[in-house]
C-alpha cells in the first residue's frame, strides 16, 4: 500500500521544468495595412506599410549598435555532430540570425503581435495501457466497448505505393476480422512451418527460462492461473474478506505481475527483428490458426502475412493478416493523413524501423506491398493507420487550434491588416481575402553578426557532454492551459476548449552547471554519446559587439525595435544551446543609435557627414511606442498587465540552478500527468523592482510630482532637481 499512497502524492503535485510559459495577447494590436481602405480609422492609427524602394523623411532609417556580455558560458553550435562554437573564417561570432530570434520574440511579445511559429500540426496519441485521460479517449477510439478486443474495430490490409500516393488493399474478413492475434507460445508449436533462417528472427522470447531451464511458457502461464484463482477469490469473498486480507490478495496480485514482467524481460531474445513474411495458413473450426508455411516468397497465390513490428511493453502476441480481398477497391491514404504520420507517428522512441518506414524514397519500390492496420469512419474514409493493431490516433485538433485569437487574426489579416513583428520584420505567403496570388514583404531590419571584443576572449577549459531535452509539444499537461491537477480530466488536443500556455521561454540561472552526464552516466553502463550534447562555449566575462540596420521605421516601430533589444535595465537573456543548465545568461546593452540622413547619404562624398546619434532619442521613442499602442487600448505595464508581467519575470528572476522545481524531471515521473505550474501564478508574491520597467524621463517626473504632493499634506517639502 506504500505505493498506492506515493502515487496519490505525486498525483497531487506540480510538474518540474527548466521552462515556462508567457501567456499569449488576449487580443491582436495591428499596426500597417497592405489595403488603403482600412488606413486610420477609428483613430486606431493604422497606417499603409512602408514601401522599399524609397526613404521617406518622416522615417528613421539607420543602424544601432549594441554589445553583449557573457555572463555564464555560451555555446552556439556550427551545426556540425562534432560541433564547436560558431565560427566565420575561424573568428568566433554569435550570428545575426540568432540574435535577430531573440530581438522578434522579444517583439512578438511586446506588441501583442500574433505568435507566428506555431506549428499547424495534428498530434496523434496512444492510451491502450495509460491510467489518465487518455485511456478512455484510446478505448473510443480502437476497441468495441469495455470487453472488446482490438480485432473488432482495428482494420488490416495490405499497403502499397505509387509514385507519391499511398493505398490500401483491404484483407479478406474471417468472422468479422480481418487479423488474427497469435500469442507466441501457439507459434512456437507450430515452428516447423516456419523457413529455419525466419525462425531464428521472428521469436521475441526464448524457449526455455535461461536460469532454470524449464520451458518459459510453462512458468509464464502457471503464474497467469495463479493470477487468476487469486482475483476469483478476492471477488467472490469480496464480502467475507477484512480489509487486511483484500491487501494481502492485492499485493499477491502485484507480485505476481511483476514476477511475469521479470521473467519475460529476462528472456528477450537479442535476434529478434521487426518483420513481415507470407504465409499459407487455415482456420481450425474453434477458430485456431493452423499455419503451413511462412516464407519470403510462397507460390501459391492465397497467402496473408505474419508480422510483428516491435517488442514494447512485454509484449507477447503475433498478427496474421489474413489473405487480400482482391474483390474490394483500393483505398488511398489522404496526403495530410501522410505528412502527419511522418511528424507525428514513430513505431519507437528514436527511429522508425527499417522494415516499417513511410517514404517515397528508399526500398519500397511502387507495387510492393507491407502490412498495414487502420482504423475508418462511417464513411469509410482512413482516419488512422500503422504497423502495430494498437495503434495511434489523431487528436480532433491541431495544435494552431490553441491559439485563441486564431481565428480574429485570420479575418483581420483577410483585410490585409499587419501587426508589428511582421512589418518590421517581413512576413511571407500572406493572403488577402478574395485574391490568389499571396503577397511576401522584406523586413526592414538585418541583423550582423556579433563579433568578440578584447584580447582576453576564449573557450572554457574543456567541452563537456549534456542531456539536451526538447521539450515536446505532445506532453499537453505541461504544453495546454490546465484546470485541475488530475490525470484522468486534463485537457487534451481533442477537448473543445484547449488553450496553450502562451510561448515558452527557460528560465534564467544564478549560474551554470558544469558537470558532465556522459561522465555521470558511465558509472552506471556504457552511454550513447549519440545523445547528448557537445558543449563547449565561450567563457563568461566574454563580450560581443553586433550591428542592426533599420530602414524606413516609424520612431514607435524604432521604440518598439529598442525595447526588444533591451527592455527594461536589468533584464537579460538567454541565448545558444545548454539554456536548461544555465548556458548562454547575456546581457544587452545599446551602445548607440544612429540616423542616417537619406539626402545627404548620396549627395556627400564624406559618409560620416550623412550620420548623427539620436542615442539621447531612445526613451521618446520607447514612449512613442507604449503611448501608440494605447490607441488600441493595450498598456504596455509591466506591473500590472499579466502578460506584461509575466515578460518581466522571464527577465529578471534568476533560478538557482540547484532548485529541483525548476529541472528536468525524471523520465519515470512524467508517467503522473503532473501539470506545470502557471506563469502567473509566479508573479503573485514577488514584487517588480524599480528598474525593471522601461520608463520614460517624463513618466519619472510625474512620479516625483504624485509624491510631493502626497507628502506635502503632512510635511514641509522641498524638491531639488
């Protein structure tokens, strides 16, 4: 019972991330029209984007120039597997386009602008064995009810390709059915029928128990029965039996279990192989499958197909796919349903298996057939398909869904309104209502690369090995905005209402963590060093210097661009990889803005004649652009806007990085659906200090003003400037 009460416990608890979420705009600020017709009305100052080919006098065109200190080592990979710090002609640079990354979510944010990089993909699930919501949603899904089995809902056929199109060739129906399970203690008695080179691949388990020696089947099946008696009597004394004893019968149950878990991991065989091969066979009149040959080619023309494509979970059953139905047409799989198998569906964890790849490439020439299991809707048409009857399902909805501004923008953007990380920034296959061709537009930014600055510049002392976890959008406890900590009522991908989080971020570290998991690892085996990542950074107390060209900008735009390179004064960022361990904590600083005077620019012969710094110019146009968004009713308050707030806080508060709620939990904990705490919820209770808002030289005067006079009342005052 001490599990029980552990796994209630951890039912109750957060989930641990070195990430979180800033909520997405409750609502979309556009600032530029492609459409002249829906310029400047209702006062909400939305004005015709800018045009390239000319420079307009009322714009700011320039550049600003801007340095970045190394607080904590930073690594920037070459993209190389051996990779080291990013490098042009051997000399180390952060490249533009990663601080440019960093500049337009910076942007995206600040201006409630639509969150672009969304991905417009349908997950699929599988829940057969899960004890969370998923478990009902699966059973809906593939099996007939509470007793059914997967036989009676779940398809087989036979897959084919041609060209880049895929179909599939029903199998013949027996009783209903169109496959039939084998459990591999029946196949092992009929392996005479099997070709000797087949046998020795196609057996998951070996004969006989390896510490034993006695047949493994025999024990696995003597336990099973014990099982068994042991449930009849713990139902049918149900009322009889004290509590103490109903324990004692569950944990026997447990044990029991555990032993049969023990037992078949023990004898796994390391021939085994994922495979499909013809085979002759026949029903017995019980329904029992009498195999008679199975082979790489068999000459007679009536034959289905063994197969097995993975080993999972103790796994113990084969599937026959009974012979073609060569009377029924092919059905074509649809293209999405394709593209969202090969983003969304892997038969394991790392790779796809040989035997089983979906490609228009490689050795699955056209006309060839492989098995294939599917599930249809009431109009017959594929919904789901893979190489394993338990399958996995598409959820109701794709991922954009959860986004809930999605559809205001599209009808927005149909009228050709622009928001301001697209105008700065560019944007393209843009699409107005009522026209084909999409319209694309250059962003009025470039970014340079960010060059080292000293003599004293260089790599820590050696590159050390890290587990490097993505995050996975499918984890929706962590990834979808969550009402209850409880694993059986989570919103998923199919609820009607699912809303995600917002965009994530990782939390800024009091400082990083050197130690080295490959290193950690070997004590326990011997790792792949496939998967983990080489970091070997630039030390802290480095410093880069980088360049940004802007051209035609609005000063709220100049302001907007400004804010996202430095938001407030103590803000920092986190850039490259290693961010979960404290890799890659910078700080922004802008050196100088300068102006470019487009006249003097071609008639001077002196370049430097044509450019002057408006440096002094950086809170009025930080102020044009908080007061500009104004005219949409957005305050941009760092103190008390949530998503505002919960920005600031991505900022500034600096995680220790020995604090087990913000790292990487471990794999055997994510199986509790724990949900991750809100971003919100950790703005409540610590207060934003003074400089970490980007406040105006005015806005400081009016604080001063407020204050006297709420002194003044009590006490004789006097300000000096």
């Amino acid at each position: 019972m001490m599990n029980k009460s552990r796994n209630k416990k951890n039912y109750e608890e957060y989930a641990r991330a070195p990430y979180n979420f800033i909520p997405f705009p409750e609502k979309i600020f556009y600032r530029h029209t492609i459409s002249t017709e829906y310029e400047d009305k209702e006062g909400e100052g939305i004005t015709v984007l800018p045009k390239h080919n000319m420079f307009e006098k009322e714009l700011k065109t320039g550049y600003i120039d801007y340095s970045i200190n190394v607080e904590t080592p930073l690594f920037i990979s070459d993209g190389e597997k051996e990779s080291d710090f990013f490098k042009v002609n051997g000399q180390y640079r952060i490249p533009g386009s990663t601080v440019r990354g960093k500049v337009r979510s910076n942007a995206e944010i600040l201006s409630c602008s639509y969150p672009e990089f969304i991905e417009d993909k349908k997950l699929w699930f599988r829940g057969a064995f899960a004890k969370d919501v998923l478990k009902d949603m699966y059973r809906k899904a593939v099996l007939s009810g509470e007793t059914g089995q997967v036989s009676d809902k779940v398809k087989a056929g036979y897959l084919t390709r041609k060209g880049d199109r895929w179909f599939i060739t029903p199998a013949k129906q027996e009783n209903n059915k169109f496959f039939k399970e084998i459990h591999e203690s029946k196949l092992r008695n009929q392996h005479r029928a099997i070709d000797e080179d087949i046998r020795n691949n196609i057996f998951m388990y070996n004969f006989n128990d390896k510490y034993n020696k006695k047949r493994l089947w025999n024990i696995f099946f003597d336990k099973k029965n014990q099982k068994k008696e042991i449930n009849k009597k713990n139902r049918y004394n149900e009322k009889q039996l004290s509590k103490e004893e109903k324990q004692e019968l569950v944990q026997k149950i447990n044990n029991l279990q555990k032993d049969i878990e023990k037992l078949l991991t023990n004898n796994e065989r390391k021939a085994f192989k994922p495979y499909y091969y013809k085979a002759s066979y026949y029903l017995k009149d019980n329904n029992e499958i009498k195999i008679k040959k199975v082979s790489e080619s068999i000459k007679d023309e009536s034959y289905g197909i063994l197969m097995n494509s993975s080993r999972l979970n103790c796994k113990q059953n084969h599937y026959l796919i009974f012979e073609k139905d060569t009377e029924k047409l092919k059905k074509e799989i649809t293209k999405e349903l394709i593209n969202q198998y090969q983003t969304s569906v892997k038969l394991k964890p790392k790779e796809e298996v040989e035997n089983f790849k979906i490609s228009n490439e490689g050795k699955f020439e056209n006309e060839k057939e492989k098995p294939v299991f599917y599930i249809t809707d009431d109009e017959e048409n594929i919904i789901a398909f893979g190489f394993t009857p338990y399958l996995k399902m598409p959820y109701k909805k794709s991922v954009y869904d959860g986004i809930k501004t999605k559809e205001y923008n599209c009808t927005e953007s149909e009228k050709g309104k622009i928001d301001y990380a697209k105008s700065i920034f560019g944007f393209t296959n843009f699409k107005l209502k009522e026209k084909k061709d999409s319209i694309s537009y250059k962003g009025r930014v470039n970014f340079t690369n960010a060059k080292p600055v000293g003599e004293d510049f260089e790599q820590v002392e050696k590159p050390i090995l890290k587990h490097l976890m993505n995050p996975k959008i499918s984890s929706f406890q962590l990834y979808l905005k969550q009402e209850v900590n409880n694993p059986k009522k989570l919103k998923t991908y199919s609820s009607d209402d699912f809303e995600l989080r917002g965009k994530k971020f990782y939390w800024l570290r009091n400082k990083h963590d050197d130690g080295d998991d490959y290193e950690k690892d070997k004590r326990n085996g011997t790792p792949n060093k496939d998967q983990y990542a080489r970091l070997y950074g630039v030390d802290k107390g480095g410093k880069f210097k980088g360049r940004i060209y802007f051209e035609n900008l609005y000063e709220d735009e100049l302001g907007l661009l400004l804010m996202s390179i430095k938001p407030f004064e103590d803000a920092k960022e986190n850039l490259g990889q290693g961010k979960p361990y404290g890799y890659g904590k910078v700080n922004f600083q802008i050196e100088d803005i300068i102006e470019i005077d487009s006249n003097k620019r071609f008639t001077s012969l002196n370049p430097s004649l044509s450019e002057k710094s408006i440096l002094e110019d950086k809170d009025k146009c930080v102020k044009d652009f908080i007061d500009y968004m104004k005219k949409q009713n957005i305050n941009v308050d760092f103190k008390n806007e949530v998503m505002y707030k919960c920005f600031a806080k991505s900022k500034i508060d600096e995680k220790d990085i020995r604090s087990p709620k913000f790292n990487y939990m471990e794999i055997n904990e994510f199986k509790y659906r724990n949900i991750l705490k809100t971003m919100e919820s950790c703005t409540h209770d610590e207060k934003i200090s003074k400089n970490e808002v980007a406040v105006t030289k005015e806005e400081n005067q009016i604080d001063l003003d407020t204050m006297e006079k709420m002194l003044s009342s009590k006490y004789k005052t006097t300000r000096k400037n």
